[in-house]
C-alpha cells in the first residue's frame, strides 16, 4: 500500500514511456522485479557475486575506492584495505537487488528484515509537531533507508530526477513506496516548504558537490574535505529538528534502521563549526560499516585553491 496520494507533479504512465527506445529500460525493470521474488539469503548470495564480477569491469572505479580508503582510513594496513574494497564491491552488486526490495516488496516481507533503535526521537517530533531533517550518507542501503523510515512515518526524499523519464518513473514511484514524495536536491525552497510543514526529510550532504556553497573541513582521514553548508541552512527552518538517520546491513542478515537523538545546539551560524559538527555525526556513522559505504564516487576531488588534485589524472572527470 501506498503512504499517501503522490502530488500532481509525480511522473504519470503515459503512452510515450512505451516507445520502443525504452524497451530496455522495462526490460531491466521486469527483470529486477522477477529477481527479488527469490528468498532474501539468496539475493545477498546473487548480489555478492555481481558484484565481485563489477570489480573486473570497473578497474576505473576500483582504483577510485582504493584511493578514497587510503586518505579516509589512513591507519589501515593494505591487506585490510583490500579486503574492505572486496566486500564494499559486493554490497555495490547486493545494493542493486536491495535496491528492488525496497520498491517491490510488500510492507509485510520488509518489515521482517528490519529493526529500528530510536524509535522514540520520531514520536518526540511529531508530538511537538516539529520538522524532522533527517541527516544521512550514501550508505549503499540508502533505498532501504527510505521505504524503512517510510514504514515508521512517511517522509519525504531529496534527489536528483534522472533524465531518463522511465527510469524517473522508476526511481520515483519506487522511492515513493512508503513514502510522500520526493524533493529535487536543486529545490531549496521545496526543502523549507517540506520542513515547515512538519514533515521528515532525509537529506544526505556527504558527497564532494565542488567548492561553491561548501566549506573545507576534516571528515575521516582528510583534514580538507570539500562540504556543503546546505544541512545547517535548512536546520536554521523555525521549528525543525536534526535526526541523525541511517540503515545498516546486520552480518546475520537484515538491517538496522538507526535513528540517533536530535542534535543539540545545531546550528550556531559558524558554517566552519556546524559542517564540521556534521561530519563529524556522519563518521561516526560510517565507521560503524565502511564496507557498506558508496567508496565508488570522488568523495575527496575538491581541494582548496593550489593544492594538487587527489586522484590520477586520468579520473578527473
């Protein structure tokens, strides 16, 4: 069951989506749907091995998380790094069948897989009617975070559309599974409106966005991490909470859907101390499964003005 009537704006299932040049693209989408009717152990299974087999035909981004464990996790010994960007290459391969649980599947087969701690710091909010920012990261579980939350309260998302409208249709709808609606990362003021209204919205502000709007600031290993000032502006909406949220994949199969309590005195209008403040939560939150973290983007391509650029050259796009 849907959470909510979507808004008028939501892509519609028109006649064009089945034009021929988009046979494809149904094409993948049925095949994801008939895949995850399998038992669950045996995606994990499918997807570890899909993923192992990614690592043959992306060396590209293989040497780009090679290089990202390096300057995040400086202290790790090689053999330790090697077997972290195996395992994280696995969970690229078990994220694409997690991917279709999250939007296939029936509330009743999630809700078997997921538990939640925190629980409480949800109720509080909604008890006082507050906005609910919802801090994240690019955890590969990222699309069970959203059907999972959604299950506990409806919500609403922040991305980027994709320009492909069936897969927009795709993304959407299934992102919308238990959930309201979704915001485009572009949209600021939908953001504030989303908040105002005391809604929950889960924004993930962990990825290296370039130099404009961010600030420079220590996140894992790097002293100089390239940080957007965006969590600490919509934080500043009259009434709104920070929560903390993430989901991660339990080693005996499932997840935890964690919710930490609200952060306290955030912001303080110093964009150095408040981009610092939440790194520092999303650390924290990573180093509790860097496996399970998506390594496969240039987290770390921004640098200040005359520092050299942290990876080969050839990877500077």
């Amino acid at each position: 069951m849907r959470a909510t009537q979507l808004p008028d704006t939501a892509p519609r299932l028109t006649a064009g989506l089945f034009h021929p040049r988009y046979w494809p693209q149904w094409f993948g989408h049925a095949v994801l749907w008939l895949i995850v009717q399998l038992p669950y152990p045996v995606l994990m299974q499918l997807g570890a091995a899909l993923g192992w087999l990614t690592m043959k035909i992306l060396p590209r981004r293989v040497r780009i998380a090679r290089t990202n464990l390096q300057l995040a996790f400086p202290e790790w010994d090689e053999e330790t790094r090697e077997q972290q960007i195996r395992e994280n290459f696995a969970n690229v391969g078990r994220a694409i069948f997690e991917t279709g649980i999250a939007w296939f599947w029936p509330d009743r087969r999630i809700r078997k897989i997921m538990q939640v701690v925190g629980a409480e710091h949800v109720e509080q909010a909604v008890a006082n009617k507050q906005g609910m920012l919802l801090l994240s990261a690019h955890f590969m579980t990222l699309e069970l975070n959203a059907r999972m939350f959604g299950l506990l309260r409806p919500g609403v998302g922040v991305y980027r559309p994709n320009t492909n409208p069936v897969l927009e249709y795709a993304q959407y709808h299934g992102r919308c599974k238990s959930n309201k609606y979704l915001v485009n990362r572009d949209d600021v003021k939908g953001m504030i409106k989303t908040l105002r209204q005391g809604e929950a919205l889960w924004y993930a502000p962990d990825h290296d966005y370039g130099p404009h709007a961010s600030v420079f600031v220590p996140f894992l290993g790097v002293s100089d991490a390239a940080t957007i000032t965006g969590t600490a502006t919509l934080a500043r909406v009259k009434n709104t909470v920070v929560l903390p949220c993430y989901n991660i994949r339990l080693p005996q199969g499932g997840y935890q859907l964690i919710i930490e309590p609200p952060l306290q005195n955030y912001p303080t209008g110093d964009d150095i101390a408040d981009a610092t403040r939440s790194n520092q939560v999303l650390e924290a939150a990573v180093r509790k499964a860097p496996a399970q973290y998506m390594w496969l983007h240039r987290r770390f391509k921004s640098r200040p003005d005359g520092t050299k650029f942290r990876y080969n050259p050839g990877e500077q796009r």
